[in-house]
C-alpha cells in the first residue's frame, strides 16, 4: 500500500536539499506518494502567511511530512514557521540521531546519541511580563503530564532501538519544584522499563562529560530549553549541521527535518550537503516501518562518504548537491 507523505521544499538550499532527498528516498522503493506543497517566503505574498491552512491540513491529513528549511523574516512580524507547526501540530517530542559516520570530519569517534527533548512547554511557553522599567520575567512551565509523556517517549524509542541507558537531564538541586518535577515523572515512567538502565545528571555536568565522554551516553531527555541548547552541542560532537537530522513527533503525526537553517549564502549554487535531510529521511522511513528501505540508504550512504568522491564541499569534497545524492542512489543499487 502506497503512503502519502508531505514534501514541503523550503527557502534557500531548501529546494535544492529536498530535491536530492526525494530522489534518494524514492530510490529506497519505499511505496510513498509525495504530496508536494510550498511553506516558507513564497507563500507570504499569495498567502499573506508563511504557512497557509492548505499546508496544515495536508499534514493533518497525511500525518507524516518531510520539510526543508524555512527562512524566518527578521522583524516583519511572522512567527517561526517551525514554532507555529510544533504547536499546531502537538509536536511534542523533538528527536535527534546523532553519530559519527565515516569521514565526516570530527574531534570524537563513537559517537551515537539520541536526544530526545521536550517541545512544548519550559521557558518555551514563551510566558513573559515586564516589571516595570528595570525587570523582566520569564515563566517556566513544566507539568506532569507533559513530563511523563516526554520520558515514556524516551524509553520507548530505548526499547524499540535496543538501548541501553536513558540520562534524563535537570537541574532539580536549584529548581526543586520545576525540573524536580520533571526528574521524578520520568522516574515514575522508567519503572516500566526494568530492562533500560536510568540515570540523571545535572545540565551543567552532562556539558562536560559530554564533551569529556561523549561516547559514554546512550538517550538524553530533556525539557525543552537545557534539550534545544544540548542538541545542537551533540550535533558538533557528529560534525555539525551539515549530518544532522531531526524529527518532531506528536500523537498524530510527524514532521522531519534537517537541524540547518535555509543558508541563504549558499542557495542555489548546489553546493549545499544534502545528508542531514537524506537522513531525516531515513528517520521517517524507520517511522513509516520501511526498514529495510532505511537500511538501503544508510548504506548508500556509508559507501559514498567511505570512497569521498562524491561529497560536498563542507567534507572537503568538490561535490555537488545533486551528484552526491546520484552518487548514493547508484551505491544503494
Ligand atoms: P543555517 O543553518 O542556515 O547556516 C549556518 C551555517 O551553516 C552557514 O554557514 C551555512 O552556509 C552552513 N550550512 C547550513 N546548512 C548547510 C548544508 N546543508 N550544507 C553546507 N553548509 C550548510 O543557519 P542561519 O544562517 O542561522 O539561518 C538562516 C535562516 O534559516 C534563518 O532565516 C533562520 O531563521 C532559518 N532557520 C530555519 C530552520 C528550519 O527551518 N528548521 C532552522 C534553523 C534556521
């Protein structure tokens, strides 16, 4: 049976990133039907929104979608189009897979982190008040239920993946009744998972061990603030932006995504490496149960990069965009 996925191209590398990673997808022979629609600065003058109704309710009605990266106009007054999907969308888990892969250049070896990072409440509930002329104040929210829910997402992707340890992070010895009441939900949930190691560390310490011993972690969950700063810490630990994919998952549905923004600098001059998309991709195979397919181009993957004739510029390549993608599509046959 054929799957009707979302493709939502993006701004900037966007198109030219998405291009490769439908044709490196399709090649899978995953049996997806892409239903192809535009967000982002195109939309804004026939729409007068980056992310029209039409869009939403074809990923409320596909319940999966793939999306390039969205510029985000600085002061025209339009919220994040990633922000207003996430909220609209329940997206509330964020999760990235993030480990080293051959030749991509990195101070770390054996690196293979999931980050699992809460994506609707904490500071993010972007509840704030002025005091006055001389302060401000900022509302963390965290609530049982959202806590819960986060960390049962946790060991369950531990449990369905095979592993071993989930590090749920806070920092519960200063904000006793906020991140202590996420601490001891996520407690609560990892009773039943006797066969998944937990443990906790502070924010502050988990930084230097990550940095010390990154290869000692297995899954990190994290409320969304400490989760949005840790994930792009452990995407540098794998070689950055360029090999980091993303997925936002709710109880309806799903969005991946690449963590990089749409790198306006680069646009159009197919240059742009397409691997953190291409494995957002493979994220959303795995979610859609294509595993096999997943396997095919994770291992397309793995032999591009390991003969380094076809990559970008950004891994000390001369490749193209759209080469490298051909380049994984002949190794997956
Ligand atoms: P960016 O990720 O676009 O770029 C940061 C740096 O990384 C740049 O030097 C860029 O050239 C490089 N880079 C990024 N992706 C790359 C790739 N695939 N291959 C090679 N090099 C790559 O971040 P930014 O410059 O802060 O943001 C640009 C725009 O993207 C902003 O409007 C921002 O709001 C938006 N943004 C969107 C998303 C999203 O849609 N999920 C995420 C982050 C930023």
């Amino acid at each position: 049976m054929t799957v009707k996925v979302t493709l939502i191209p993006g701004d900037g590398i966007g198109p030219e990133v998405s291009a490769a990673t439908q044709k490196v997808i399709t090649a899978s022979q995953a049996p997806l039907d892409w239903e192809v629609v535009e967000a982002g600065e195109a939309c804004i003058e026939k729409y007068g929104t980056p992310l029209p109704e039409h869009v939403l309710e074809t990923i409320r009605r596909n319940k999966v979608a793939i999306k390039g990266p969205i510029t985000t106009p600085v002061g025209k007054g339009f919220r994040s189009v990633n922000v207003a999907l996430r909220q609209q969308l329940q997206l509330y888990a964020n999760v990235r897979h993030l480990r080293n892969l051959p030749n991509v250049p990195s101070k770390y070896q054996d690196v293979d982190i999931v980050v699992v990072r809460e994506n609707t409440e904490d500071l993010y509930a972007g509840i704030e008040h002025k005091v006055g002329n001389y302060a401000a104040e900022s509302i963390k929210v965290i609530t049982r239920d959202a806590s819960e829910r986060i960390g049962r997402y946790a060991f369950e992707l531990a449990r369905r993946e095979g592993r071993k340890r989930v590090t749920i992070v806070h920092k519960a010895n200063i904000m006793k009744l906020s991140d202590g009441l996420f601490l001891e939900s996520i407690r609560h949930v990892a009773r039943d998972f006797p066969e998944i190691e937990c443990e906790d560390r502070i924010i502050d310490a988990l930084c230097m061990n990550l940095v010390q011993v990154p290869e000692q972690f297995d899954v990190l969950v994290l409320p969304n603030l400490y989760g949005d700063i840790v994930s792009d810490l452990v995407a540098g630990l794998v070689g950055g932006l360029g090999v980091a994919p993303g997925a936002n998952i709710g109880e309806m549905g799903a969005v991946f995504e690449a963590v990089h923004g749409s790198a306006p600098q680069i646009a159009g001059k197919n240059i742009a490496n397409p691997l953190a998309m291409i494995l957002s991709g493979i994220e959303m195979l795995k979610y859609l149960g294509f595993i096999k397919e997943a396997q095919r181009v994770e291992k397309g993957i793995n032999d591009v990069l390991s003969h380094r004739e076809y990559v970008t510029p950004d891994l000390g390549g001369t490749s193209g965009t759209q080469e490298m993608a051909m380049a994984i599509v002949e190794s997956m046959k």
